[in-house]
C-alpha cells in the first residue's frame, strides 16, 4: 500500500543532473483503473485501485504492439509528461512531474512515505505550492478525460512551465 502526497509546483528547482523519464499514459477504464504507460523504451499496464492518500497497484511490463494497439482505445486523451527524480537529506525521492501537450504548464510532486505519521510530519520545500492529495481535478485520469483542463482556470494560476 503507497501512501503519497501530491503538490502543484509555484516555481521549478534547478533540474540540471536529474535523473528523468519521458512518460506517455492513457486509461482503458476507470473502474478499477487500467493504465496503460510508456516510460522511456518501456511498455506497461496497470491496475490501480485509489483512496487517497494510499493506493494499490498491479503492474506487468508490455510490449509496444500490445501498447499501441491499447493506445487506440484509451478513454480521451493520451497524458505526456516528463518526470524527474530529485533525492532530498530526509530520503524521499519527489517525483516531479512536467506536463506537455494539452497540459503544458502543470507541474505537480508527489512524495511516498513508508507510513501515515511520516505523511503528516512531511515538512515539504518552498517551492512547493498547494496540496493536491485529496483534489480529484489533479490526477491523470481525471486530466485524461477532462475538455476544460480545472488548473488553467484557477484564479491566480501562472505557468511554471514553457516549451523552448
């Protein structure tokens, strides 16, 4: 069982050196949630079951025929985004994620912890923004389906991000 927290991001931190993945997903159902995901050079499909904070997944690597031909079935659109790994003193690892495409200028984190107690002590960096755990209108699949993309209507909202 994961247990995560997951922020929007008010400014990125340098990310010269992160380790980073390029990921493409879509969803085939909702109930449960079946994922597909490219992530780099590999293929997967998922099974997650979701009450936030914690959540249960089932997940068995692919290949890309399988993952091309589920790709033409997906419920709405397709969800790119690059995600970097960044290590903090403490030993979590945020992930950062960077949306493309449709989503450009959404950025999100999301933290995991061995327990709720350290969830709740997480002490997260300035650069983080609003929490996100429990708003619905932040996951994939939410994003996934959505015309009028909830972030880029928010009053205050500015891009953390921009295609060069």
């Amino acid at each position: 069982m994961k247990i995560e927290r997951k922020f929007l991001i008010d400014e990125l931190p340098n990310l010269d050196g992160c380790i980073y993945s390029n990921i493409n997903s879509g969803y085939i159902s909702f109930i449960p949630y079946i994922r597909i995901r490219k992530n780099d050079d590999k293929y997967f499909i998922m099974k997650k079951e979701y009450l936030a904070p914690q959540e249960d997944e089932l997940e068995t690597e692919t290949n890309k025929d399988t993952f091309n031909i589920l790709a033409s079935v997906v419920n709405g659109r397709m969800i790119s985004k690059t995600r970097y790994f960044l290590p903090f003193e403490d030993g979590n690892i945020v992930k950062l994620d960077i949306y493309h495409d449709e989503l450009e200028g959404l950025a999100t984190a999301k933290v995991a912890f061995k327990n709720k107690a350290d969830a709740q002590e997480y002490n997260r960096p300035g650069w983080f923004g609003e929490e996100i755990t429990n708003d619905k209108n932040y996951d994939d699949s939410y994003l996934s389906t959505v015309e009028d993309i909830p972030f880029a209507k928010k009053e205050g909202f500015k891009k953390v991000y921009t295609k060069k």
